[in-house]
C-alpha cells in the first residue's frame, strides 16, 4: 500500500513503483533519456547547455555534450528556476511567441523572476545571494564555491 503521508509526491510513488518491479524482477517500463533528447534538467552549477536557433528559425536550446535540442526545458531546484528565468529574456522568447510582458503580468508563475524579465547580476546580487556573493573568498561570485568550500571542510 501507499504511504498516505506522502500520496500527494509523484516522484516517491515513481520510485515505489519502480522499486516495487525491480523486487519482482520486472523490467523498468520506461527508457531513460540520457541524451536530453526530450529533457533538459537545469539544475546545474554552470548551464549545460547553449542558445541556439534551429533550422526553422525558432529559439532553442542545445545539451552541450549530446548536441541534442530538447523540448522541454525543467527549470527545477533553485539554480534550474535561474537559469529558466534568464532563457525568457536571452532566447526573447516573449517576443518569438507575440507576446509582451503585460500580457502576462496577472498570472501566477513559478519563477523567480516575471517571465521576461532580464536577469542581471544586479537582480541575482539581490535576489539569490546563495549564487551571486560579491566579495566573497577574495573577490569571487560564485556561490557554489562557498558550497563546495563547506563539503570539503573536516566533519
């Protein structure tokens, strides 16, 4: 049976699930997309991935190692909603689509940031200190080095 307490999370009852076929010595129903031909994760340290335009004409990214242009572009985890954010306003997505940034002020969204909204390092500076930290270790801006110093420190 399902654990009511966490019926409400698609991603444990996937990992049941799969733990669940994996015991009986079933086959996983699914296939990995390993070469971001579908998914682009973003939740990196550094994007990996470029801007591109396809052959069409339209705005896309490109996984950086596969080459592959995903379709979906999954702004997750604190970097992954950053980086999703900036791709509005570097790919002018709004702009591909015919839409301007009043269009779509009344909405509710998940980013950080309102869609189109240019992500400077002075919005970052104030928005996400966890990622943008002037000064810090001698004059470095990378936040993700203060995490990575805190890994490396004695237990």
């Amino acid at each position: 049976g399902i654990n009511a307490e966490y019926m409400g999370n698609d991603q444990v009852r996937l990992h049941d699930y799969l733990i669940e076929r994996a015991a009986r010595g079933d086959p996983l129903p699914l296939r990995l997309d390993v070469d971001c031909r579908v998914f682009q994760c973003m939740y990196e340290e550094q994007p990996q991935w470029e801007n591109v335009v396809d052959s069409r004409g339209a705005p896309r990214i490109a996984n950086c190692l596969t080459r592959e242009l995903p379709i979906v572009a999954h702004g997750n985890g604190h970097t992954g909603r950053w980086f999703l954010s900036a791709l509005y306003d570097e790919l002018r997505l709004l702009e591909h689509f015919g839409l301007r940034m009043e269009d779509l002020v009344h909405l509710p969204h998940e980013m950080p940031v309102a869609p189109g909204t240019p992500v400077t390092e002075k919005v970052k500076a104030r928005y996400c200190p966890w990622w943008y930290m002037p000064g810090l270790h001698k004059g470095a801006t990378d936040g993700f080095a203060t995490f990575r110093m805190i890994r490396e420190m004695p237990g």
